[in-house]
C-alpha cells in the first residue's frame, strides 16, 4: 500500500479525528491566490486600493499653534522629580569615572611592569 490516503482513511503520522483542511476562519484577503500559480504567472492580490490623497499645508502660524496644543498635552515632570534625576545621573557619572579611572591605573602598572622585564 502506499502514502496516499483514500476517502475515510487516515495518512501515516496524524491522529485520529485530525483534519486535513485548512483551518476554520477569516481568509486573510489576498493571502493565497485562488488558481494554482502558472510558471511566469503574476500574483494578483485581491481588494481595493486606497487612493493617495494629498496632504494639505499649513501656514506657520496653524503649524505653530498645533505644536503649543501638543506640548500642553504632555505630562512635564515636576520640578523635584528632574532634580533627583539630575542627581543621579551625576552620581552616576562620577562612580563611573572613578571606575574607569582605576581599571586605567591598574592598565597602565600592568604594562609598565611588562616593559620592565
């Protein structure tokens, strides 16, 4: 007997009650074309294109206004929170430079010591 299955038979390897067909659901449209593809053959997608619609311009003074309507949408940070974050971010600077400092020093015994012998 071979690989191919016949009505109400089961192909090697699947379980029971399994399905061959492509799963239940939406079609995503356009995923897969509805003839098999021909050597050469374009893929035709289906739906409707949108058209490209020109945006319109704004003068400078709108644009300059829609730019103050946003910052007055944004949650600034208060006057405290940036202080610490300030703060910390020195700190952090400062421990970091120290770092780097002493790795350098350790680095520059290290080859001086080398050049030594």
């Amino acid at each position: 007997m071979d690989d191919r299955t016949t009505a109400g038979s089961q192909p090697k390897g699947r379980a029971k009650g399994a399905s061959s067909a492509a799963p239940k659901g939406p079609a995503l449209k356009g995923s897969a074309p509805k003839s098999p593809a021909k050597p050469g053959a374009a893929k035709t997608i289906d739906g409707a294109a949108e058209e490209v619609k020109k945006k319109k311009r704004t003068s400078l003074p709108q644009f300059l206004m829609q730019v103050r309507d946003e910052g007055r949408k944004v949650t600034w940070t208060s006057r405290n929170e940036t202080m610490v974050s300030t703060v910390m971010v020195l700190i952090m600077v400062a421990l970091m430079a120290l770092f780097f400092f002493v790795v350098d020093q350790i680095l520059r015994f290290g080859v001086q010591w080398i050049l030594k012998l």
